[in-house]
C-alpha cells in the first residue's frame, strides 16, 4: 500500500490486491496503512474505496479492521474531498479478518 501511496504512476489502472485497515464512516470507506491513521484520519496515508462490494463486510465495533483488498487503483479517485492519496475502484474482493492475540 505504501508503494501505491509513494509512486501512484506505476500502479495506475492496474489491478491490485492490498492489505491494510478499512474504516467506515458518513463519507465513505477507506483502507488505511496503520490503524493510527484509521483512528486519526490520515487520509494522506490512505485510499478511498469504490466499495460496494464491502458492503456486506461487518464493521468492527472497535473502529478500523484488516482486510484484503483486490480492485483497480486510480490515483485520480480520491474521495467527496480529493483528501486521499488515490482510490480503489471495480473492487472483486474484499476479506475482513480479526487479529486474536492470547
């Protein structure tokens, strides 16, 4: 995710499959690098997701969750407020996972 956020050129309408923190909110999801950025809303460390396809996806109550992102990258989609670094669009999969730490 982070070489998307670097060198958005090389990756542009190219499908990718990134690993990262997806948070929900009024305005929209976005996948995160870090939970911290999830928490604070970093969105220059983030992406804004076309995501219908997450839709069905369930929230994690204590705020952003991992997943596994495949979709097309667009550095021009950047959500309501051109605030991310880039988008993901025509997302095939999306895979939420919870972390158990004993």
């Amino acid at each position: 995710m982070i070489q998307l956020i670097a060198t958005p050129e090389r990756f542009e309408a190219k499908k990718v499959s990134v690993n990262g923190y997806m948070q929900r909110s009024a305005s929209g999801d976005a996948l995160y690098t870090q939970k911290e950025d999830a928490s604070f809303a970093n969105f220059k460390n983030g992406l804004w997701l076309d995501s219908p396809k997450c839709q069905n996806l369930q929230s994690d109550p204590k705020g952003a969750q991992m997943v596994l992102i495949e979709g097309t990258f667009s550095s021009a989609k950047k959500g309501d407020h051109d605030g991310y670094s880039g988008g993901l669009v025509n997302i095939t999969r999306c895979s939420g996972w919870v972390l158990v730490i004993n």
